[in-house]
C-alpha cells in the first residue's frame, strides 16, 4: 500500500506521518501542496491531505486532486483538507466568530455505518485548530455529516459513494480521543479496497446528519458569514 500525505505547510504533519506509519509498519511519502504534479499523485493508494493555514484554494494541487481523483483513490482530508473536500462538492466555508485553536470540544456521531468511526463512541472529545468551518446549508447531498460538534457544527463527513473522508478535527492531536483507532479503520479500509473486498457506500443512517435546530444555533454562534469561497 503506498501513502501520500499532502503536505499543507502545517507542523501537524508530521504527527499524522507518526501514527499512520505506526499502524502500517512502512514508510508514507509527504510532499507539499506545491512540489507534487498531480500525475504522480496517481502512484498512491491513500492520499491524507493535512492540515494547514488559509483556505484550500491557496492550498496548491489539492482542490484540482480531490476533483481528479476522488472516485479512485481513498481520500482522507484532516482540518483543511475537510473543509477542501466539502468546497470540492459545492459547499462554501463560513468564517468563525471566535477562533477555536487548541481547543477541546465534544463530538457526537451522526450515523452508524460510518468507516472512520467504526467502535468509536457516539460521543467523543476531539482537539479544533481552526477558523473556518463548512457552512451546513451549502452542503452537497453527496456527503453525509458523520459528527457534528457544539452548535450542530460539520466536524466530520463521508462521500456516499466515493471512499472520501473529512474531519474539521486533529485524530493527531493528544486533545482527540480515539484518533488512533480512526487512523486504524480508514488503513484497515484502504487495505480491504486493494484486497478487493466489495464497499457499497453509506447504507445505513441511524440518526440525521444534523439537528433539527442547528442552523439557527450554528450561526448565531458564528456571526456573519464571510469570506466564502468557490473551487
């Protein structure tokens, strides 16, 4: 299985790099967001897109990689690469009121058939170093909300048909419970793929995707929106 993590000129990375090879016992290949063609993307099985500054359209190759390959490879996009997989399928990103940067919050899963997620408890603490979130109401039907966070936010996702991950959250952060077994089952998952093992998408919903309220609250806790942006 070979791994590529994009590298999006965070000091995250390395951490992300630390637990993946941990749990496949091999070498992953990092390169920036700028010092990869897209082209030699293709060589890899699993592709990470890690967390960094700004928005994803200042992030190189990645909102043209997710495009370019989203329904062949497995994608998993961590805090701007999350919010650059819910850009690449329509959505727009929303600036946060306050900054959430080291901050410790609760999770609470969405659905029940979710690859990320799998033994992970309905409720979870999780580490946020971020400014901008998805904004929910541009959300594409083509990606199931899978947790959410204080106020109904979209802290993770899962394409419903293509084998593509996003959590606004850090699994590397020591704040995050459970972030090895989450690098565990989406390794596991990308194993299973190459072995040829059949996944047919999202088919079972245990709750919906969002509170009934939470548009309302979501925004009253933002502020205005600004600053949304189209791939």
């Amino acid at each position: 299985m070979k791994i590529l993590i994009l590298d999006n000129y965070d000091s995250f990375t390395y951490n992300l790099v630390q637990y993946i090879e941990e749990e496949t016992g091999g070498e992953v290949d990092v390169f920036r967001n700028d010092k990869i063609s897209l082209e030699a993307v293709g060589a890899y099985d699993l592709i990470v897109l890690s967390p960094g500054p700004g928005i994803p359209a200042e992030a190189g190759i990645m909102p043209e990689l997710i495009k370019k390959y989203a329904s062949e490879k497995v994608i998993f996009g961590v805090c701007l690469g999350h919010q650059a997989i819910g850009e690449a399928f329509g959505g727009e990103l929303i600036n946060l009121a306050e900054v959430h940067h080291g901050i410790e919050t609760e999770m609470t899963r969405t659905t029940t058939d979710d690859v990320l997620f799998a033994n992970v408890p309905e409720t979870f603490n999780a580490g946020r170093y971020h400014s901008w979130v998805i904004d929910p109401k541009t959300l594409s039907e083509e990606l199931v909300v899978t947790a959410t966070g204080e106020y109904g936010g979209v802290m993770a996702l899962q394409h419903r048909s293509f084998p593509i991950f996003g959590v606004q959250f850090h699994p590397e952060s020591i704040m995050t419970e459970h972030g090895r077994l989450m690098i565990h089952n989406l390794v596991q998952f990308t194993k299973d793929r190459l072995e040829g093992k059949e996944w047919e998408g999202m088919t079972i919903h245990g709750r919906p995707p969002l509170k009934s309220d939470s548009t309302s609250s979501i925004y009253g806790r933002f502020g205005n929106i600004s600053g949304s942006i189209n791939l």
